[in-house]
C-alpha cells in the first residue's frame, strides 16, 4: 500500500495545502493509502526520500517527493483515470498550480499565519516561530494577522478573480468533473479551513459554491476533515 507522510498540527490536525494535493491525487485514482503523520521537528521521518518537506509517498519500491512529482508519477505508475488526459490538460494543470502558489498562497498566508501558530503542536512552535518570523520579520503573529486582515481578505478574494471568471460558467475549473487545477486551488482553502475560521469567501461568490463542490468531493473527505 502507498504511504503518504503527512504534516501533522495539533489534534492531529492536517493542514498542509501540498499535502492536500497529493491526497486529491491519489482519491482521483482510485488508490488507497495509509498515513504517517509528520510533525515540523520529525524530518528524520522523511530523511529516506532525501526531503526536509511534505509530502512524500513510499509507493512499494518507489519514493517520490514534491506534490507535483506525485501526480506525474501517479499519471505513470497508474494510467486508469489519468490526472492530465493530454499535454494541453498537463500544461494547464502546471501553470494553475504555479499560479496558486506565487499568488494564491501570499495572499491567504497574512490572514491565517496568527492561526497557523495557534494548531501548530507546542512541540513544533519554536521552529514555526523562527523559521516563519524570518520571513515576516516579526514573531507576533497574532498582530501581524490582525493588520493583515485590515485589508488582506479582499485582497486575497481579488486575487481569485481568473478562477472566479472560469467558476461563473462551469462546476469546476476542469469542467464539468475536477482535475488538478481544482486539487490544487481547493488545497489552499483546506490549508485554511484546518486551522482558521475566517471567512474567506462570500455566499453569492461563484468560487464559494465551487469550494462546497469540493468539500463534498469523495465522499466528503474535505468536509470530514476536522476544521476550526
């Protein structure tokens, strides 16, 4: 069976937007997989995969690091329900989740970092708190959430406008059934429903009614998973 480690918050708690990912994947091809849950200060558990992130999967003789890499392989090692039907759905697929990652990501980051450190486990936030206060320039996440948060929901409900544009016309960003791009996009909105009960989004927003869709995807596994 494949084993997906995966990071771990309090109240075993799984936030990571990548890691959600990889689990869209694998639900998308029909696999099961068995858990490992990995803390911020447990990279030994991930040393075999010569990684110091999530996700990886041990996937029998294979070991595979990196979203992204996960979903080729799958594609490869899986061919039945494949991922990216083509080279155009494979393009597109690449350039989405490169897009929620230089933008979608930045712009959700302020509004969550303050409830990032309150899930983290008390063991991991040391490292939470040096290596995040680094690039925030300041340890009081609390504050530099609630001065983000001044500004930074309607900024952050701006930056979805591409995928708003194609939600108005469609159920999901790959049509009629969900592809990569919406694994990707709908990992970020995990990432902050785990840990923060903001409310990110407005009722009439066609992306609301695409992320209810997701949360719903595979037997709810995105709404079975605990929330704040």
């Amino acid at each position: 069976m494949i084993t997906l480690y995966d990071l771990v918050f309090q109240d075993d708690r799984r936030p990571s937007p990548f890691c959600w990912r990889a689990k869209f994947a694998l639900k998308h091809k029909g696999l099961s997989w068995r858990d490992e849950p990995v803390g911020f200060t447990e990279k030994q558990k991930i040393a075999f995969a010569q990684s110091q992130l999530v996700p990886v999967i041990h996937d029998g003789p294979n070991v595979v690091k990196d979203s992204w890499a996960i979903a080729r392989h799958l594609d490869k090692a899986y061919p039945d329900k494949p991922l990216f039907k083509n080279e155009m759905a494979l393009s597109y697929a690449h350039f989405f989740a490169g897009w929620v990652d230089t933008a979608v990501h930045p712009a959700l980051f302020p509004n969550i970092v303050g409830d990032l450190y309150d899930r983290v486990r008390p063991v991991d936030q040391p490292y939470f708190k040096e290596s995040r206060g680094k690039r925030l320039g300041t340890t009081d996440f609390a504050a530099f959430q609630a001065k983000g948060r001044e500004k930074g929901v309607d900024a952050f409900r701006a930056v979805l406008e591409p995928a708003r544009r194609v939600l108005k016309e469609q159920l999901f960003l790959c049509g009629d059934q969900p592809g990569y791009p919406d694994y990707a996009l709908g990992g970020a909105f995990l990432w902050a429903r785990v840990v923060s009960p903001l409310d990110l989004l407005q009722a009439d927003d066609p992306v609301h009614g695409w992320r209810e869709r997701m949360l719903d995807l595979y037997d709810g596994m995105g709404r079975k998973a605990k929330a704040a």
